[in-house]
C-alpha cells in the first residue's frame, strides 16, 4: 500500500454553471507511455540500468493513475495528466 497525492484539485464552474471536479497530475511527456524497448540493451548485450529504472518509473506511474482515475470516476471527478506539450513549455 502506497500514499498518492496528485498535483492539483481544482474545482471550478464551465461556460453552463456545472461545478466540475478535477485532479491533474503534472508528468514529463517520457515518462507517461512505457519506455522504447529498443533502448534496453548496452554494448554488451545486458539490460541497461537507465531503461531499467525507465520501466520502474512508467510501472509506479502507471500503478498510481489507474487508481486515480477509478477515485475520479466513484466521485464523479475528472482526471487529467498534463505534460510539458500540454502547457507549451519545451
């Protein structure tokens, strides 16, 4: 069992008066898909350390959304990742 804690609650009325609910997870863009296999092996032949801890960190990632969005989803709340593109900052 792990504690989460996602980066922003907002709540806010849209253009109609609906309150809506949000929490949003602010990620590097890499580290939201799983890391490209093809960069797994080192000169040597063995799995390298940085695809190695690549993996981790997609695998924790992906651990903490899926159960972000199904707390989301009981409360009727959005949920959003947003990433370097999606705030325009590169």
């Amino acid at each position: 069992m792990h504690r989460y804690f996602p980066d922003f609650y907002i709540k806010y009325k849209n253009s109609d008066g609906k309150i809506i609910e949000e929490l949003i997870e602010v990620k590097p863009f890499n580290q939201c898909s799983p890391p490209n296999p093809k960069k797994k092996l080192t000169k040597t032949g063995r799995t390298s350390k940085r695809y190695l801890k690549e993996v981790q960190t997609y695998i924790v990632n992906d651990a903490k959304w899926n159960q972000a969005m199904k707390y989301c989803k009981d409360r009727n709340w959005k949920w959003r990742i947003l990433t370097e593109k999606d705030i325009n900052i590169y």
